[in-house]
C-alpha cells in the first residue's frame, strides 16, 4: 500500500466515525445520510481527494497526501478544487466554503467564511463532521 494510500485509509476511518457516508464514484449516493464523502471526485482542475456532501450538496473538499508531507503546501491545491467544481455538482456556495488538508498525521480547516485575515490554513482537531454541519441550520439536519 502507497504512503497517500494508507492516509486515505485513515481518513475514511475518521470520516466514518463522525458518522459520514464514504463512496466511491461507482456507489456514490449524495443522499444516503446527511454526510457524504465522495472520494476521487472529478472537479475542474484535477480530482480531489474527497469532495464533501452536506444534505446531497457540495460543502467542501479534503486533500489527502502522504505522513510527512508539508501539508501547508498544498492549500493552494485544494483552493483550486474549492474554486472549480463541475457545474452539475449541487453545491451550498461558490466556491465551496470548506477544504481541509490531511495527512496520516495532521489535519489543516480552512472556512471561506472566516475574515480575510484568517483565511490562512490553522491546524485543527479532525472534527470534521460538526465543522461542516454548523453553517447549515436550514438544511433539514435539525429537526
């Protein structure tokens, strides 16, 4: 198995235990829970790594890279994919609000959403599923 394998590997680990759905391009189904993680999307400028559901629309991405890789290097990478995504992707914004960075050992969140100024990538526990869902009051995951 590949070093970006095996970050792969962990990733899906951690997307399933916050409770995400992850697919393949073959099985995808945007809608079979709140939360879906499609790997090896098809975007514009390349393929991302995963492209993240909320509610059966695009909210971000998630570059993987192998354990060791400078991962702050590559938010300009994962930009590029926020920035370009296919129109007949359903999304919540253009560009997608959210990328994370992640290799087997660390994990970078960025939020369109935050002030200029703290649009620079900031290490953060991977707790993927609560960060994406708090921006989305009226997508019916509330009740």
């Amino acid at each position: 198995m590949t070093p970006e394998e095996q970050a792969r590997q962990k990733i899906d680990a951690l997307l399933t235990a916050a409770g995400w759905a992850v697919f393949d391009k073959k099985d995808f189904n945007r809608n079979a829970k709140p939360c879906v993680a499609l790997r090896e999307a098809g975007v514009s400028s390349g393929e991302a790594d995963y492209l993240l559901f909320v509610a059966g629309k695009a909210a971000g991405v998630l570059v993987a890279k192998p354990a060791g890789t400078t991962i702050s290097g590559v938010a300009e990478q994962s930009e590029g994919y926020m920035a370009n995504l296919p129109p007949f992707y359903q999304k919540w914004s253009d560009p997608l609000g959210f990328g994370y960075e992640r290799t087997g050992d660390e994990t970078y969140f960025r939020d369109n959403a935050d002030p200029p100024a703290a649009l620079a990538p900031r290490l953060r526990i991977p707790q993927v599923a609560s960060a994406l869902l708090r921006p989305f009051p009226n997508s019916g995951l509330f009740g």
